[in-house]
C-alpha cells in the first residue's frame, strides 16, 4: 500500500527528472554547459544564469588533488554583475567535457567570460 508520507518525495524526484531532461546539453557536461545563452550550473537541480549577468567565475580547486587522485573536488563560485553569487560543489573526473579546471577557463573565456582560478 502506497503511504502518504512518501507522496512528497515522489513529488521531488519527479519534480527534479523533469528538470533535469529540459537540458539538451546535461549529459556528460561536467561542472556546468551553456545553452540558449545561458551558462548552466550541472548541479543536481540545474541551474541556469544568463552569461550577460555574470561578472565572473571563481574555480577554487587543489592542483595536488588534480595530479595525484582520480578525481577532484571543485567549488564553482559564480558572481553575478549585482554581487550576488552562486557557489556550487563539482566532483569532478578526467572524463566528462569540460574535465579540469583549465577547460573550464578556457570555455569561460571563449564566450568572455572572466575566470579566476583559485588554487587551495
């Protein structure tokens, strides 16, 4: 028998499957993609900021971690051009898109996009 207590997390998953296929370019994209004009933070809900509005990105990241283990921990802090910010936890491995940090700064910059790379 189906309980009422579990109807609001069937609602979230839900709620967070249709999310997540409105994106063409989630799969495999790593710590975030761009589309219609939009860089998309590839949380697990999505989220999306207009690249007019970003300031900058601040990727803070340990370089150690990047050559000695099979994956990575990187923070994504996206300051918007008001001061507000949206920061966002990546795990990230050798395999997805964009895979490390430099990626990352290069994709930023080539749609004009400043990048800080933090090391720390």
């Amino acid at each position: 028998m189906f309980n009422l207590f579990m109807l609001p997390l069937v609602i979230f998953l839900a709620y967070v499957l249709i999310t997540r296929s409105k994106y063409q370019n989630r799969k495999g994209a790593g710590a975030f993609f761009f589309e219609d004009d939009k860089m998309v933070l590839n949380s697990a809900l999505p989220y999306p900021i207009s690249i007019s509005d970003i300031d900058h990105v601040e990727l803070k990241y340990n370089s150690w971690e990047l050559k000695q283990t099979m994956s990575y921990n990187l923070f994504i802090k996206v300051v918007r051009k008001n001061n507000k910010s949206k920061t966002v936890f990546y795990r990230g491995y050798g395999t997805a898109k964009l895979a490390y940090p430099a990626d990352m700064a290069a994709a930023l910059d080539a749609r004009g996009i400043r990048c800080l790379l933090i090391d720390g």
